[in-house]
C-alpha cells in the first residue's frame, strides 16, 4: 500500500509518500519567510501560499520516493483542526487526485498525526498510551486506548504551549517562529535568576493555563526597557522551567491516573530540548517507556498523516469527495 501524505493546516506544505509502512519521502516547505515580518501567521497568505506551493511539493514528493501519480494506492490530508482556508487546499487536491486515480481518500484528525510520528518512528507501541500533543494551537493530554479510541483528559483553558512560546519570543524580539529561539536562548541561561509564577488551574481535569504566564513574562520585560542579552537568556530559561514544569506535572498526573504502557510526546512545542529532556526523566522514574519524534516529524509534515492514514484505512476507513476542513 502507497500511500500519499498531504499537510497544509498551518504554515508548513507538505507531502510524503509512505509505501508498506516506509517512509519514502517527506517534503516540507515552511512559510517561515512569509508570516516573519508580521511576528505571527496570517492566514490569507497562508491559503495563498499553500494554492502556489502544494503541487510543486507533491510533485517532490512523487519524484523522491521515485513514483509517479498512477502508482499511489490511497491519499490521507489533513481535514482539522487547523485554519480553514488553509485545510481547503490540501483537501481539495486530496480529493480532486483521489478522485483521478479512483483510490480511497483518508481524513486525518491533525492532533491524531501528530501522534502517528511516533508509531511511524518507533513502530507499533504498547497500548493504551498517554499522549501529551503540544503544538501551535493545542495542548492537549490523550488517553489512547487502540487505534482510533481516544480520550480527552485535558487541554488548555487558554493559550496553547507554542502559542505562549511564540507570543513570550514576540515580546522578547526574537521574532517568528518563536519556539526554537526560546529553545537556543534559554540554553545560556539561569532558569532561577527570574521568578515567574507556576500556572495554577482550578478543579479535578488536567487542564493546562499558560496565559498567566505569558502575561508574567511581559510584565518583567515592561520593567526592563533595555533588557541585555544575558538578562534575555535567564529569562527564557525560566519561562521554559515553568512551561515545561507544568506540562510534566500534568502528564504525571494523568499516568498516576490512568495507568497507561507508554508515554508519547507530540507537536511542535515537541522539539524543545528541555521539554524532551525532562519528559524522559519523568518517565524513567515513572518506570515506563516513552516515546518521541525526531525535531523533524515533531512541527507539521505530511509524513504522520500518511501514517495515521494507513492505520484508519487499515480498519477500513474511507471518506467520501464530500470530505469537509473544519477549524
Ligand atoms: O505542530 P506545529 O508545527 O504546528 C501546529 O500544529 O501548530 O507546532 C508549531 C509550534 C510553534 O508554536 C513553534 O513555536 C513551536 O511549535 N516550536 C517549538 C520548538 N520548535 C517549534 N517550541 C518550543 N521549542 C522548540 N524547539
Ligand atoms: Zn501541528
């Protein structure tokens, strides 16, 4: 089974091509120079961008896995969550070469791919397993039973992990994308040097908050009009230690809770060092096995959704040319 992978929820065209499991190719075209001067993404270019982008990326795609269209057996696109407009041109063009080639077509939930890096990294994985899918837009801790059987445990009240990431980098001038300068950044710093608040969040779910924070970080950087570079580096490393320290806390929590064989880690806040480090440490003591992307099957690729997508086709899957994105 060759299965065609497209991505376009976000800020990253992408297609990979995944024949029985292998990865075959896998092309990424970010749209960092594009969103750069506006510190965040604006989503009408975006849809623009991916209009321009997505067929010469196929066309990648096709050429590094040395196949030609009539050779693929089945496409899975992004449907949601992500921005609409831009989930329309991945759709659309799943569905217009599905339709071409008369082979099945495959909705896949954006959060699910990200998950499936890890089952296309690591192969099949001890199940039920806690996954914690940190992203641009989602914070989210899932209890995954078996394929295709989730549960919620807890998301974020407000801000997403990569949101306060990118809005903390913005405040900083570190510019867009924000998430890999904090990570370069607080590596030359005290993370004690600043005192921040730790997140609190009311009630028995396990929720994450992470605007308190950001709006703590702003606070300190009103006070320090000239901030030095030194002074900038202690800061993100502190803002780091609380992000990271909350977002372990809680996966800790949902272990103790729901007894999971593995924990997984997902998304593009994934890629952090710190985050990544301290995930490990907590699982060894927990005594469990954890799992993690490589940085480059962390943020947006076309790749996990090949690979979700061949597990939902696997259980007999299909979605119709009335296949919709959602936000
Ligand atoms: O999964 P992703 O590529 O797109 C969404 O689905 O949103 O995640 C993008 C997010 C951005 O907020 C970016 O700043 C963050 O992942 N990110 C990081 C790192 N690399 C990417 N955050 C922290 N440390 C990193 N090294
Ligand atoms: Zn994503």
């Amino acid at each position: 089974m060759r299965i065609l992978g497209i991505e376009t929820s976000c800020d990253e065209t992408a297609a990979a091509v995944l024949d029985d499991g292998r990865l075959r190719s896998n092309v990424i075209a970010s749209q960092t120079d594009l969103h750069h001067r506006y510190g965040g993404i604006v989503p009408e270019l975006a849809s623009r961008r991916h209009l321009e982008t997505l067929l010469p990326v196929i066309e990648e795609a096709l050429a590094g896995a040395g196949v030609t269209l009539p050779d693929i057996d089945a496409v899975a696109v992004t449907c949601g969550p992500g921005l609409v407009g831009a989930l329309t041109v991945g759709v659309a063009a799943a569905k217009a070469i599905a339709f071409g080639l008369g082979v099945p077509l495959v909705g896949v939930n954006h959060l699910e791919g990200h998950i499936y890096a890890n089952f296309l990294e690591h192969g099949p994985l001890p199940l039920p397993l806690v996954a914690l899918i940190v992203s641009g837009a989602h914070s989210d801790l899932v209890l995954m039973h078996d394929h295709g059987r989730y549960d919620v445990l807890g998301r974020t009240r407000d801000d997403a992990a990569g949101e306060a990431f990118d809005k903390v980098a913005r405040a900083m001038g570190l510019g867009y994308p924000g998430g890999p300068a904090i990570d370069r950044l607080a590596r030359h710093g005290n993370d004690a040097a600043v005192p921040l608040p730790m997140p609190v969040v009311e009630g028995d779910r396990l929720d994450f908050s992470f605007s308190g924070i950001k709006t703590a970080v702003l606070r300190v950087l009103e006070r320090q009009p000239a901030p030095t570079e030194a002074f900038l580096a202690d800061l993100a490393a502190a803002f780091e230690r609380v992000v990271v320290g909350a977002l372990v806390e809680k996966t800790v929590r949902a272990t103790r809770r729901h007894r999971p064989r593995a924990l997984v880690l997902a998304g593009g806040v994934a890629s952090n060092t710190r985050l990544r480090d301290e995930f490990a440490r907590a699982a060894q003591e927990l005594g469990l096995s954890h799992y993690r992307p490589s940085p480059v099957l962390c943020t947006d690729n076309a790749a996990m959704n090949a690979a979700a997508g061949e597990a939902a086709l696997g259980r007999g899957r299909r979605d119709t040319l009335s296949l919709a994105a959602h936000a």
